[in-house]
C-alpha cells in the first residue's frame, strides 16, 4: 500500500554480507569477563535515537545492575550533540557515567576493535541498523532486535538480518520483551561467550553470506519480474 510499483520479495534474505578485511578477529570471550560488568552497545547514527530508544535503553540499564552503555555514532558528532544525548539520558534517571559516547573512529580497524568492547548490541527503531547490524555479529557481538511495522523495511531489517543467521530469538515483538530479552542474556554469561565464540562461523554457514545462492535468487526474481510484466501485455 506505501508503494506504485509491485514489489518482490527476496528470500530467506533481501542482502549478502561480505566480512570486511579490516576487522580482525573477535575475542572468543565477552567482555564483561574481563570487565566485570555488562557493557551495551550501538555504533548506528544517534539520529536514530529516539525518544522511545533512549527510555527503552534507559530501562535496559535499569534492570541489569552495574551496566554500561557505549554510543558510537556512524557520523561525526560534536560536543553540543554529545552532551544533549547524554543529558537524554540523565532525564531518564540514567546516571553519569553509565553511558559513554565514543567518536567517530579515524580507521576502519579500529572501528571494528571497538567491538571487543562490547557484550550486546542493542538496535535502535523504528530506524534499523543493517550494515551496523552486520558488523557486530561478524566483530562476535549479539543484537536484540524490535520487529517493526509491516510493510516499513527499515523497520525490519533486523529482523531479517538475525533470523538469516539462525539468531531469531533476539527479535522481539514489544519494548518489554526488548527490555526483558536485554536483561536475559546479560545475566547468561556462558550463552555470551557461546555466542560470540561461535559467531563468525555462524554468520559463514548462513544464507547471509552465501553470495552464490543470492545472486541466483536475485536472477531468479528478475526473471519472475520479466515473465509478469511480458504476460501484462
């Protein structure tokens, strides 16, 4: 209904994933091993926050003692931006300190070290991650998903992404099971290290990466496309 022309649909997945070479590979251990305390994370564009992201965020270190969260825009940020942000956060009762905004980084290699930082990544919505999406579980890092509107994409990217790879009980159909769901898995630290651990392999063994079997499907839909529109006439 939100579109003029007929739309075909993409199966199991709508993109192929190629791990860049820049990311090198990730700890088979989560960091709050190490750390001691659960650190949240999201690399997208802070344009994507919304207010509903930030107190659902908000909520999420509410019911996970001790946690952090690290905030890396996909663009450049300045001060007055970062301190807006932050201030969000504290008018959700998030207090200092528990959320980090990190810059933009110079290299893509440290972009991607940046990873090991991180136990879980949390997507924002109704505005998906898809290539952000990607690079945490290829950097080892589980994303907790909300399952958008029908029929906005972007509101559903990530779903397609997580359940692509095997990982669809990370998609959630309501902010408290997003909440609920965040709080779970950081209080199962041996399924974090499984996940991370097994992850790359994952991501490998799945139709997300499996360039030969999507360009065919791609041609596939062409010629779909070409069959309907030449019976048309």
């Amino acid at each position: 209904a939100l579109h003029s022309v007929r739309l075909l649909r993409l199966d199991p997945v709508f993109l192929c994933y190629s791990g860049p070479p820049e990311a090198p590979e990730p700890d088979p251990s989560p960091p709050c091993l190490t750390a001691g305390h659960i650190t949240f994370g999201s690399f997208n564009n802070i344009m994507k926050l919304s207010p509903s992201v930030v107190a659902t965020w908000s909520r999420i270190l509410a019911a996970v003692p001790g946690s952090r969260l690290m905030i890396k825009s996909s663009s450049p940020i300045d001060q007055t931006a970062t301190d807006g942000l932050l201030a969000r956060f504290a008018a959700q009762g998030v207090a200092p300190g528990r959320v980090q905004c990190v810059p933009k980084s110079r290299m893509l290699a440290d972009h991607y070290r940046l990873y090991g930082q991180i136990d879980i990544a949390l997507d924002p919505f109704p505005y998906n991650g898809t290539t952000t999406t990607c690079e945490a579980l290829w950097m080892g890092v589980p994303v907790v998903a909300l399952m958008g509107v029908a029929g906005r994409h972007a509101a559903r990217v990530s779903a397609s992404l997580l359940r692509a790879v095997g990982l669809g009980d990370l998609v959630v159909a309501d902010l408290d099971e997003y909440v609920a769901i965040a709080a779970r898995l950081a209080a199962d630290r041996d399924a974090l290290a499984r996940l991370r651990s097994g992850m790359r392999a994952r991501l490998l063994g799945s139709p997300l990466m499996d360039a030969r079997t999507t360009a065919r499907g791609l041609e596939d839909t062409y010629r779909e496309a070409l069959r309907a529109r030449s019976a048309a006439r």
